[in-house]
C-alpha cells in the first residue's frame, strides 16, 4: 500500500510520469466532485438536515495530508481559547483504525490540553 501511495505521489510531484494513474486521478476527482455537487444537492433542497448545536464549534480538517502543521495550529489555538472558553478537542487521529473500522472518538478535555 505504501509504495502505491509513494508512486501516485511521485506521479502527481511530477517525478514519474504515469499517464494511467492521472487518468485514473482526473476520473476519481469527477466522482468525488459529483459526490460532493449532490450532497450539496441535498442539504440546499433540505433532503438531509442540518444538525445545529449550542455551542461553538471549530472544525480543522481536511487540509491536507500529514504533515501540515494542523496538530500545532490545533495546539496553539485550544491554548489560546482556553481563557475565553471550555474547550475540548474531538480527534479520530491521523491514519487511525477509526477510519478502517469505525469506532469511539478520542475526547481531549481542557485539562489535558498542553
């Protein structure tokens, strides 16, 4: 799995050249872009509902791969809310079996947070 990963990296850095894997990516995209444009769908025709909650929540993900920074901006930032609010951190963890199986989320209160 790695060195398939390593490959479409390389491929998509420009590094190798791979005709078959951007065709592959550039048909995958169009599915995920469908996939997301019908969601979207979705919500703006009220098909699925928007769960609100009573609190403030901030979401960071999807930025990208590792490597990012997002755990010390995360860090940094909890740091920073600490004085003005109760906060706690959701977090399935990054490449966790969570995604593999699904499973509990991992709950980082304020106390723990350094």
């Amino acid at each position: 799995m790695i060195l398939a990963q390593s490959y479409i990296v390389d491929v998509i850095e420009g590094r190798k050249k791979g005709a078959w894997v951007k065709g592959a990516l550039w048909a995958a995209s169009g599915l995920f872009e469908m996939g997301v444009r019908l969601r979207n769908l979705a919500f703006d025709r009220q098909w699925l509902k928007v769960k609100r909650i009573d609190i403030p929540v901030v979401s960071i993900g999807n930025i990208i791969a590792g490597g990012a920074g997002k755990t010390a901006f995360i860090r940094r930032l909890a740091k920073d809310l600490q004085g003005l609010a109760k906060v706690s951190i959701l977090t399935r963890g990054y490449r966790s079996e969570i995604e593999k199986v699904g499973g509990s989320l991992h709950l980082i209160e304020q106390s723990r947070i350094t």
